[in-house]
C-alpha cells in the first residue's frame, strides 16, 4: 500500500475506535441501569411495577427490531439535531449509541437472570431494601457475565461502525467501501478486514480476562 493509503487506515481507525468508545460508554451508562430495571420491575421482582416494566419492555424490543441500516437513515433529522450533522464521524454515534443501548439492557438482564433466587431471598430474609439488594447482590454478582455481555456488544459495534461508512460515517467501514470496494484496491480491503479481525480479539481478550479476574465464585 502507498503512504497515502496507510495514512488514512490509520485515520479510519482513529475513527472506529473513537465511535465504539464513546458509543459503548454511554451504552453502558444507559444500558446498565435499564437492563436492571427490567428485572427489578417485573411481576414479582423486588420493585415489582408492571406500569413501568411493560412500555420500557416494548420501547426496547421496538428499537431493537430495527436494523441498523434503516435507523441511521430513520433519524437522520435527530442526528443533525444532536450532532449538528448527519456525515461523518460524530454523526455515526448518534445511531450506534441508540441502537447499543437496547441491546446493552438486555444483554444486563440475562445476566442479572442468571443469579440464584435464593441469594435474593436471603437478602430480603435479613432486611435488606431493593437498593440495598441491587447494591450489594444484583451488581456483584452479575458483574462478570455483564462485562462478558459488554464484551458481545462492543464487538457488534465493531459491524455497525463499518456499516455507518456506507453513509459517510467515516471509519474502517467507509475506507473499505470507498477503496477496496468502489476502487478495486483488494490490498486496502484485505488490511480493514485484518485490523477489525485484530481489533475483535484484542477486545475479546480484555473482556475475558476481566471477567475472569471480577468472577469471586
């Protein structure tokens, strides 16, 4: 590859990472929290409120039924609203945050589902309150599989970044369809594919070993 070209991978994978990184993070800090609640408002749960539980329920399996390709064109009109433009690099956070946030909370409740009942009940049975049961039990233990889920996200933000370079949005994605597809550079096609292959490990590795080192049981 010429200077040229292996200047801008470099510059399209600032731009991936910068897109997965801010759009994971908020995912999280949105994500988590609801994928708690999810669990905690169900019938029967320790903050039991089918009013809330029910709509939150539909909105997320609403956004998550859309394939990506249609929500970036879908809220184009809110993008440019948040971002001040629907191209580019900043633009392309808008739709992949919305569309990890969904899956993110749901990702959380299976793995806040996976904890035994019986740890909840022997909160309960010594007084502890909802918050102090999310705190202390719900957090913890779930706290590996959740960073494992987290893990499975980031690594689906990896395809949906590529695919926001179809509409401009900059990244590997774009490198590749403007290079490697539309100009036939199969070098350029094959050096994207081996950086997101290389980013997907390195991202499995360090979520599963963080797992790992969070997982007391």
């Amino acid at each position: 590859m010429s200077p040229v070209i292996t200047n801008l991978l470099f510059k399209s994978l600032a731009e991936t990472l910068y897109m997965l990184s801010v759009s994971a993070i908020i995912a999280a800090i949105i994500g988590i929290p609801l994928g708690i609640l999810l669990v905690v408002t169900e019938k029967n749960g320790i903050l039991a409120c089918p009013v809330l539980n029910k709509p939150l329920a539909f909105a997320i399996n609403m956004v998550r039924s859309i394939p990506f390709i249609i929500l970036m064109v879908a809220i184009i009109p809110f993008t440019r609203m948040v971002a001040g433009t629907s191209i580019g690099t900043t633009a392309a956070i808008v739709p992949l945050t919305i569309a990890a946030i969904p899956y993110t909370a749901r990702m959380v409740e299976t793995s806040i589902r996976e904890i035994s009942f019986g740890l909840i009940e022997a909160a309960e049975s010594m007084g502890a309150s909802p918050y102090q049961i999310i705190k202390k039990v719900l957090i913890p233990e779930a706290l590996p599989s959740i960073i494992e889920n987290m893990t499975v996200v980031i690594v689906s933000l990896i395809g949906s970044s590529a695919m926001a370079g179809t509409i401009g949005g900059g990244g590997l994605g774009d490198l590749a369809i403007r290079y490697g597809y539309q100009r036939f550079q199969a070098d350029v096609m094959i050096a994207t594919i081996i950086v997101l292959i290389i980013i997907v490990q390195l991202i499995q590795f360090i979520g599963s070993t963080w797992s790992r080192k969070t997982d007391k049981r």
